[in-house]
C-alpha cells in the first residue's frame, strides 16, 4: 500500500514549493493516513483489548480461587465458572475481529483525497467506521473482563466462608458478563455500514 500525501487546501497559497502535510499540521497529517490502517488499528483494538481484558479477569478470580481453595477446597469446581465468563469476553474480541477483517478489501495504492466521492469515500468511511467499532467492542470487553474478574473473586471468598452466596453472587457476574456482550451486539450493527467497495485503483 503506497500512500500519497497530499498539500493542505488553503493553506500556503502563494508557495511555489512543494509542502506536505507532515510539515503544516498534524491533523492534516492524520487525514493523510489511509482508511487501511484506521480499520487494521480497530481490529486490532477489538482483539487487544477484549485479551488484556480476559486476562486481567482470569487473574483476579483464579488468584482469589486458589488462595481461598486452601482453607475450603470445594469452592474449586463450581467456582470455574467465573473463568469461563472470562474467557467468553475473549471470544467475543476474537470473533468481532474476524467479522471486521473478512469486511476488509485492499488496493493497489490509495490516495487520501480532499473531498472523497463515490467509491473513495466509501473506503474512507469504512475505515473509520471499523476503527469506531474496534473502539466500543474492545474498550467494553476490557470493563466486562475486570469486571467479572471482581465479581468472581469476591464470589469465590463468599463462598468459603458461606455456601448459599454462590448463586447469588453468580447472578451479579451474569448481568456483569452482559456488558461485553452489549458492546459486541452494537460493534455489529456499527460493522455492517464499514463494507469496502471491491475497487482497485485503475480499473
């Protein structure tokens, strides 16, 4: 992928050198970044950020299990559960990022233009569409993650101090484990409208 950065319109006017946007502003020289990397950086936020999340709950909930598992080895089990929520939030980046990377045509080279129209502007929107839809599925499956983390570390030394908090502590983790599956129901409905054309430059 060539990128071509363009001058910035309104700018410099009377300048018989060349200028480019990496030496006016920076926001012109983010505008001159293609839609390409703005949907790789959104996949890569969908998946990034649901793993660290996973990760961070797993660490919290199998710590508590294993230090409360000492003085009261029957919480092992049917404590596993909070893992499992854990693991799901991880799922769901995984899955989200392969539906925004399926969404996904390259070109042959892509000029960021002034005014996009028709199929570039297509391609523009996708881009941004897709890196907004890396933003809310990744940034609510990296709350859900710690979020259940707490629960089911607080869930596990509830119960092995009190058996008859278990479920009642599993029906908190469950609304918690709905959060990230709000933010992929949403990332869905935003990646329908990130689709690029199949168009190559020059044809």
């Amino acid at each position: 992928l060539k990128l071509v950065r363009f001058r910035c319109p309104g700018q410099f006017p009377n300048t018989a050198m060349a200028t480019y946007c990496y030496d006016e502003s920076w926001s012109c020289a983010f505008s001159s970044i293609p839609p390409f990397m703005f949907a790789g950086l959104g996949v890569a936020l969908a998946l990034g950020l649901s793993v660290i999340g996973a990760a961070w709950g797993i660490f919290l909930t199998g710590s508590s299990i294993m230090g409360a598992a000492i003085k009261a080895p029957r919480i092992r089990s049917k404590n596993l559960v909070s893992i499992i929520f854990c693991e799901a939030v991880a799922i769901y980046g995984v899955i989200m990022a392969i539906i925004m990377a399926n969404k996904m045509q390259g070109s042959e080279e892509f000029a960021v233009p002034d005014v996009p129209k028709d199929w570039q502007a297509q391609v523009v929107t996708a881009g941004y569409c897709l890196f907004a839809v890396g933003l809310s599925v990744g940034f609510s499956n990296l709350f859900c993650g710690v979020c259940v983390g707490i629960t089911g570390s607080g869930c596990a030394l509830a119960d092995a101090q009190k058996p008859d908090m278990f479920v009642k502590m599993l029906v908190i983790e469950i609304f918690g484990s709905a959060l990230g599956l709000f933010g992929v129901i949403v990332g869905i409905i935003q990646a329908n409208a990130g689709q690029f054309p199949e168009h190559k430059l020059g044809a």
